[in-house]
C-alpha cells in the first residue's frame, strides 16, 4: 500500500488513478472492526432498526457504559416503537433516567408516535422517510439507515470525523461543526457496495471510539497507521482554538437534573417547596425550573404543583 496523498484541511481526498479514494482504507479497517468490535446488544441481529435508533438517541454525548443498562430496560419495557408511542412522554423522560440531555426521550418519544401513526409501528426503511420523524437529524437517519438496513450513507459522528480529519486530511482534530467539506469528504470516501458502505460506517466509528481517540490516541494498534495522513506529517497539534472540556458542578445543566431526578421519583404531581429543597441559590434553581418547562419536560399545575408531561 502507498500513502495518501495529503489533501489540504478544507478539502475532500482526490480520486487516484485506478482507484476509489478509500480503497486503501476499507479492507483494513473493516478487517480489523471484525476482529476487533466491541459486543454491543445493538449490533445484534434481534435489536432490529428499533433497536438501532433507540442506541443512537441514548449514545448522542454519553458513554456506552453510561447507555447498556439504560437501554436493556427501555428495550424490555418498550420491544417496539407503538409500545412507547402508547405511554406518555413523562414516561420516557422519566425511564431516561440519569443518561443527561433529558429532551432526547422526548424527541425519541416524538418519534415512536410518527413511527406508529405514519408508518404502521415499523421504523421505516426510507432515508428521506427517516429523516422526517420528529427528533431524526442528518445523522441520526443516516446511521439507522445504514445500521439497520445496511444502506450506502455517509455516517459522520465525532469518531468518525476525527478518524478523517487525521486519515486523509492530516490533520488533528476536524472542525467543532460539520462542515460541508467533510461531507464531500465522506461521500466520496464511501464503497460502491451498499454491504460494505455500512460495515466501512460501522468500522470506521469503531476504530475512532477504541483507537483514533481524542485523547492518548494509541497509534501503535491502528490498522492505517501507516497511511495515516497525520501520522505520516508528524502528527502536528491542532492550530484551531482549544477545546475545552464540558463543565458541570455549578452549571444551570446540574440543577436541571436534580430537579428532574425529583420528578423522576416520584409519581404524583411534586409541590414547589419539595423542588425548593434540592437547590440553594433560588434565581438559578427557578431559572432551571423554567427551563425545564419551555423545554417540554416538566408540566406546571395549578397549585405550585409540577409533574413530568402527559401529552
């Protein structure tokens, strides 16, 4: 194998000569995904596309250790999207539990009762199909479409990014956004053949989340090592501005969960003084409280009484 030639930051790998530009990338990542993949309840054949998407709302930000327990029981309480669309949204937020950014239960939710009333309680197998549920973004329908139903879609989250941007672009880090550069970038990256377009997603995300980390990247166990764009420039440190790791202790996201985790508890409607207890400084803990209502994930009564949602 020869290196790829490096392509500037802001554009997509030219086409050589004979070949499509990820041919050297495929076989061996997609070679090593199969030795080398993690066992996750999601990639298992009875998941089915419900399973899928329901892994790809609860893995958005938080850790797969964070996500198995949470997901067994959503699963074994609703097996199919008509089964959540039946139960109240409060119920969702309210199984979400400790997972953080609670509004993903509700667009989760939003989507069962599209999936039910729209599609006969089947995730629909259309990207375009998939991408119009409530709560479904470019991401999200590209991955289901692709996990699920082994479609051809460019599959961009952050490890796969970050595997690009170090690959083929050379550099360290892709951008805070994706830019339409690296959608290009990935397009014309992706096999011919459907199969293995969505293996090349699968592997691809996979390689990024156990080896091209962000972090104490371990080079060494990398299958593309030695056609690494960066690695072969030297592994230069990014030029962009630094990233900054997400605060939390103090922060109005802190006491919007423990507000939550009242609600959460308990199954009658909450008087205001039991959500006065859980925060010291009252402009910040109303501040949050009025968050989580314009968000939709708690319901205000009469009374100065508070539930999760209902409808």
């Amino acid at each position: 194998m020869t290196a790829p030639t490096k392509p500037s930051p802001d554009s997509s790998a030219p086409a050589r000569s004979g070949s499509t530009p990820g041919d050297e990338l495929h076989s061996p990542v997609i070679d090593w995904f199969d030795d080398n993949a993690r066992d996750l309840p999601w990639r298992l054949p009875e998941a089915g596309p419900w399973g899928v998407m329901v892994s790809e709302f609860m893995l958005q930000q938080t850790p797969v250790n964070r996500v198995l327990p949470v997901y067994e029981q959503w699963l074994t309480r609703w097996p199919r999207p008509a089964d959540l669309a039946k139960d109240a949204p409060g119920e969702a937020v309210r199984a979400w539990g400790r997972l953080g950014y609670p509004r993903r239960a509700l667009r989760l939710h939003g989507a069962a009762v599209a999936i039910a009333e729209r599609h006969g309680g089947d995730v629909p197998t259309d990207h375009a199909q998939l991408l119009a549920l409530p709560g479904i973004g470019e991401y999200t329908a590209a991955a289901v479409a692709s996990f699920a139903y082994g479609q051809r879609h460019p599959v961009l989250d952050t490890n796969v990014r970050r595997v690009l941007a170090r690959a083929v672009t050379g550099v360290q880090y892709p951008p805070n956004a994706t830019t339409a550069a690296e959608r290009k970038l990935a397009r014309a990256l992706l096999p011919d053949d459907e199969r293995t377009a969505s293996r090349w997603a699968a592997a691809s995300m996979e390689l990024g989340a156990l080896v091209c980390t962000a972090k104490n990247e371990s080079c060494h166990r990398c299958p593309i090592a030695a056609q690494c764009a960066w690695q072969l420039a030297g592994k230069p440190a990014h030029e962009g501005p630094p990233r900054r790791a997400q605060t939390y202790a103090g922060t109005d996201r802190q006491v919007r969960g423990k507000l939550l985790a009242v609600l959460r508890e308990a199954h009658a409607p909450v008087p205001q003084s039991a959500l006065d207890r859980v925060w010291h400084e009252p402009v910040q803990r109303a501040r949050a409280l009025d968050g989580l209502v314009s968000d939709g994930l708690v319901e205000p009564l009469p009374g100065g009484l508070y539930r999760l949602p209902l409808s």
